[in-house]
C-alpha cells in the first residue's frame, strides 16, 4: 500500500489490560486524546485471566492468634490499633524479590496500594467482603499477613471490567483486534507506532505524540504456561527491536500450580484460602523446604521444591511429571463461595471435582518479572544511566520498573499494573499538555512491516517453506528443558544455540494463507518471530548471571552472590546478538540491607 492511512492521537497506548486501560483512563480524564490498541478484544486481555487478589496493607482481616500458617482468619474491629502496614509490605515484597526489586519504586507501590484498592471500590467494583461489609482480604505466598483483597477468585476480572467501563466514560478509544508491528524511535524520540488491522489486514501509521506499552507477558515461550494464547512478548520483541534496551529478563516466575499437562492457572487463593500440597506418598512435602510458611512460601520456592519432588520420583501423573493439590477438607461451601472458577476450572480440563477430590498440578511458566526498563512514572529509559527515551511509557508486566526484582509475590501484579498504570497516565498527560509537539515520522516504517509481511506471504524457495507451528514448538520445547526452573551452563548452552538455529530457520518460514483478512496464520508467524526475540535474551542473560537468586535458579552456581551481581541486567540488541551492561539495585541500605532469605 503506497498511501497507507494514518490515525493520530495525543496518546496511543498497546495493550488493553489493567495497566494501559489505567492509564488510558486517566488521561483520557486528564482531557488528552487517547487511542488504545489490543490484539483481542479489551476484555479479553490476559488481566482479566488472574484469580487470586490485589495487594494492600489495608489491615482487615487477621489470623488467630498461635494457630499456625493454616489456621483460622478473624475480622480486624474498625477501631482497632492498625494490624497491617505498608511498611509490612514492603518489607515482604523486598524479601520476596530476593533483594533486586528497587527499593524506591516498591514503597511507592505500597504506599499507593490502599488509595487505588478503594479507589477500585469507589467506581463500584465488587469485591467479596467481610461480614462487616469491609473487603475482605485472604493469605497469600510470600505475604507475612492476610492483605489479598479479592472477588472469589475472579479478582482480574472484576478490576477490568470496571477500569474499562470508567475508560469509555472519559472518551478512550479501542481499537479491537488491531496488531502492534513496530514502534517508530528516531533520535531517541518515539513518534508513533505502526499497525495492523487484523479485519482487514491494513498498515496503518499511528501518530502520537506519546505510545505506552502495555503488552503483558511472554510466558508462550514455554510448552506448560499459565499464559493466554495472545501472551507472546510482543511489546517487549518490538521495543527491543527499536533499540530500547530489556532488563532483568532471565528472571521469569512458574506458578506452582498449574492444571497437569495444560499449565491453565488454578489460583494461589487455593493455598491461600488452606489447601494442600501433596507428593504421590500423600506428605505434606513442603515442610522439608519452607516449614515456617507450608505452602504459601514464594512461588519460586514452592516451585523448585515441587520439581524436586518430581525428579526424586515422587511425582504422580502418568508421566510422574505433578504433583496433588488437595482442596477437599476446605468443604463445599467455602470451596463454592471463595473458589468456584478453580472447581471450574479442574473439572473442564482435570475432570476432577476438588470438592472431594485430589486435583493434579504441575509448575507453570507464569509471569515475567523482567520487561521494558521504565521509570516510576512508566518513561521508558534507554541505558543504565537512565536516559529517558522521549515519548515511550511502558507500565504492567512488560514493563520492568522493577518492583518484583528476581521474584514476584502474589497479589503484587495486578497491584502494579494499576498503580503504575495510573502513574503512566497522569505522566503522559503532563507530557502532552506541557506542549509535546507531534513529531515527523521520516523512517519507512510502513513500507519495511508491508515488506514483512510480503515476505510471509511470499512462494517459498524451492526446498524451503518451513512451518512457523513447527518452529514455535521446538523453541517451546527447548526453554521448557533448558531454561525452566532449574538451570546449569549446558542447558543454557543448548538451548542458545538452538535458538539462534531456530532463527535462521525462520527466515525460510511461508504461510499457506495468503488472503488479507483476519489472517491467523499470519499472526502466528509474526508472534513466532517475536518468540525468538526475546527468547535468545532471556538465555544470554541467564547465561551471565553466575549465581541463583529469586526464580532464576542455577544448579552450577546455587548459592545468591550479592558481592558480584546485585545488580540489574541491561541487554542492547546488536548483529552479534544480545549485548549486556547493568544497572544498580536501588537499595535503602539503613532500613532494608539484603540478607539471608528464610521462610
């Protein structure tokens, strides 16, 4: 197309989940022109997917005293000296991320936490409640005290429903089923973005004087994901792409409890709420690893001990691959009234009723604690130095600002995404209101993406014409055995070089469909391309860091090194592949100095 259209707004944001409808919302509120982009339908997007709770220090709810980890919750009195702080929060949240989380941004995080949960509640959010009519909050991993505020377990779903409908309300515009292929940087400023328009398979030029990124997570990388189909790291393969820098990527999280053999999330409100993890003996093995916590350590200890089960021979399954969780002494009314998308859940792909029946689960790769490095206020940076890159915002999962550091708590990411969300919003407002210019897009993006996809849709060469399906499940296979929870030198060796073989090979990829409408096929391919990028960062990364903290954990280098790598991962794409540098951890040296993280 010689003379592709073009859409400009003051502020175009990728992503339609918590975080950028947040900070859609917000400057829509703020009288800013804003156009929102999402692959799938807005409230399809994958924050809707989490169960569990949104984390505050709101202080209502307690545990009884002298009963345990497991033992009964009781209702805070409204008047009662405060119980929970965001100090506490705090300090769990720094313990959780094993010391790399920046120590600044998660105090603002928590601070914010309590403003933005009644802030949902306010625009009429419905939460589950205390008999007293208070938010109800529950236990989750990590968490020294119950502060998960939650909607059963459809917690995701409720928050975006009502931030969507307030993001109508102030004049946001969606563009459903529209596909981000390219962000246009020159001269370290960001001045649109390029487009497709799956209905019709146009490119289209978006102008704005402002883009966020809001493109979730990348957990498709691996064969067991908790990660809805559309999870393939676009945002962060097309801001690296750009020349912007990723930072902390080898750090990615599995979620304990995934449906055997599907990776579909059963929520951590399952242990939250007094379930039960069990080895094919029937023991409650997480006494060996964790018996001040049980099961509601951090995920990343939960996961590695459930693995080690595994491969000393204790798994179940017919594989011997999961492990039990066991709901069933919870009681149907509980079980019905806090959990009923898990019961759901386990009898459409368990066959399963966790009423009265074990459920099989195994780890799952889950979420990304590493992303686009961005400010408190979502501006993107362009080095360790923390130049800004003029324009670019990025805020959510595929931003890493970093509050979660080597690990991320539960409750804690859809707490981020709203209130970085929101930062970003009000950030970019200021932007655009303090006289940002619309600027010149001179590149040819469009023509390079046309050509792009002209290539895809191309007759193969003879002997050539590989399937991108085919490519998408051999790099899934390799970051599932070489770079999952357990790691070692070899395996990452491994799985690098299949990487960049795989890379190669993709450059032979044709699709069959070559119509212009709605075309999946060509999706695919694009998102498998995506795959690939980032995937050779996350091995190179992990690769360098000789030492286990947090999620990333090498067998070769099993003890956490803070001498040598408390600090953050920068990766500078160049011919050669990934290039590294690294950033100070933000530490508060007085009140929070690293140190040995027990449970």
């Amino acid at each position: 197309m010689s003379n592709p259209s073009v859409i400009t707004h003051d502020v175009i944001v990728v992503g339609a989940g918590l975080a950028g409808t947040w900070a859609a919302m917000i400057a829509g509120e703020q009288g800013v022109d804003v156009g929102v982009i999402s692959k799938v339908h807005p409230l399809r997007s994958h924050s809707g997917a989490a169960q569990g709770g949104i984390a505050a220090a709101l202080g209502n709810v307690r545990p009884v005293p002298n009963t345990g980890p497991d033992g009964p919750l009781e209702q805070v009195p409204p008047d009662a000296e405060p119980y929970d702080s965001w100090e506490l929060h705090m300090f769990d949240t720094i313990k959780g991320s094993d010391w790399l989380g920046d120590q600044d941004a998660i105090e603002i995080m928590v601070k914010d936490a309590i403003e933005i949960v009644y802030e949902y509640e306010h625009m009429g959010c419905v939460f589950s409640r205390t008999p007293d009519g208070r938010v109800a909050q529950r236990r989750f991993g990590g968490h020294s005290t119950p502060r998960a505020c939650y909607s059963a377990d459809w917690t995701g779903h409720v928050l975006l429903h009502t931030i969507h409908e307030q993001a109508l309300k102030h004049g946001v515009r969606f563009y459903s089923e529209w596909y981000a292929l390219d962000v246009i940087v020159e001269d370290n400023v960001c001045k649109g973005i390029v487009a497709l328009d799956i209905l019709t398979g146009q490119v289209v030029l978006m102008r704005a004087k402002a883009v966020m990124f809001a493109t979730g997570g990348y957990g498709r990388a691996w064969k067991i994901t908790s990660n809805a189909l559309a999870n393939t790291g676009d945002g962060v393969a097309i801001a690296y792409n750009a020349g912007v820098p990723l930072m902390d990527m080898e750090f990615v999280q599995f979620h304990p409890t995934g449906v055997y053999g599907h990776g579909i999330l059963l929520s951590e409100a399952c242990r939250g709420e007094g379930g039960y993890l069990l080895n094919s003996k029937g023991e409650r093995f997480m006494e060996r690893y964790a018996p001040g916590k049980m099961e509601l350590a951090p995920r990343d200890l939960v996961s590695r001990s459930e693995q080690t089960e595994i491969d000393e021979g204790r798994g179940v399954g017919p594989d011997k691959q999961g492990i039990w969780l066991d709901l069933r002494h919870l009681g149907r009314e509980k079980i019905l009234e806090r959990l009923p998308q898990v019961r759901e859940i386990a009898l459409n792909f368990s066959g399963v009723d966790v009423i009265d029946e074990l459920a099989p689960i195994q780890p799952t790769a889950h979420y990304s604690m590493g992303g686009i490095p961005a400010t408190v206020d979502g501006q993107v940076i362009a080095d360790a130095q923390s130049t800004p890159v003029v324009g670019l915002y990025a805020a959510g999962e595929c931003a890493c600002i970093s509050v979660h550091g080597a690990n991320r708590l539960g409750t804690n990411s859809l707490l981020d995404a709203s209130v970085f969300g929101r930062r970003a919003g009000y950030a970019m407002a200021a932007f655009v209101k303090g006289g940002a210019r619309l600027q010149p897009v001179e590149s040819d993006a469009v023509a390079r993406n046309e050509a792009r996809i002209t290539r895809l849709m191309s007759d193969a060469p003879a002997g050539k014409g590989e399937s991108w399906s085919q490519i998408a499940a051999e790099l899934k296979s390799t970051m599932t055995d070489n770079a999952g929870i357990f790691r070692d030198d070899a395996r990452l060796r491994q799985a690098l070089s299949d990487i960049r073989r795989l890379q190669e090979r993709f450059q032979g990829v044709r699709i069959m469909d070559h119509s212009r409408r709605f075309n999946t096929d060509l999706l695919g391919a694009l998102e498998t391309e995506h795959l690939l990028t980032f995937s050779e960062v996350v091995v190179v990364s992990a690769l360098a860091r000789t030492e286990s903290r947090g999620a990333h954990y090498r067998t070769d280098y099993a003890k956490r090194d803070d001498e040598h790598w408390l600090k953050h991962t920068m990766a500078h794409k160049s011919p050669d592949g990934p290039v590294l540098s690294f950033k100070d951890v933000n530490i508060n040296w007085e009140k929070y100095p690293p140190q040995e993280r027990k449970y």
